[in-house]
C-alpha cells in the first residue's frame, strides 16, 4: 500500500493508513470504561482492551486519571493536569472496594 505524505494541525495526530481501511465502530462496539473511582475533583478509570497475542485473546487494562474543575458561569471542566495539592487525591483511596 503506497503512502502519501499527510499534513497535519497543530495538536492533532495524523491519520494512519490501516485506520482509514478499518470497517468504523458501532455504538455498541465504542470502547467504554470498565469501572471509574472519584475522590474529590479526581477520577481514575480503568479501560479494559482485547488484544490477539499468539493467536490468543488476552485482556489488558489501562489507567487515566482526569481532574475536573468550575469556573463560575461555564460548565464543568476537564484536565489531565494536576496541581501538587491534587496529588494526594490520586493516591487516597485505602480500600479499593468502596464506592
């Protein structure tokens, strides 16, 4: 498959080849978060993915951690930026099993 050169915007990434050939996803088939916790302003959800490892399907999971801030007048907003007084937020939760 031959490539061409593709331009890019300022924070985007650039389309790849195989993306633009994949059939596109269902709204049944978007990946969604297998649980989030909240403490505070922060949240952290872990995101389960499905990957083919030596003709076997294998669950992997990752990790994101959003903190989430008002300003008077406007919607709620979102960041993956923290301040040092966000960080002990991150690490507080003692019993994972609480909700």
């Amino acid at each position: 498959m031959a490539t061409k050169k593709l331009k890019t915007e300022s924070g985007t990434k650039p389309e790849v080849p195989a993306a633009r050939d994949a059939a596109p996803a269902t709204q049944d088939a978007k990946r969604r978060p297998l649980k989030t916790f909240r403490e505070g302003d922060v949240s952290a959800t872990i995101w389960p993915r499905q990957t083919l490892v030596r003709g076997e399907q294998r669950n992997f999971y990752s990790l994101t951690f959003e903190r989430s801030y008002k300003i008077p007048g406007q919607p709620w907003k979102y960041t993956r930026s923290f301040d040092v007084s966000d960080l002990g937020n991150l690490g507080n939760r003692s019993d994972p099993g609480q909700e």
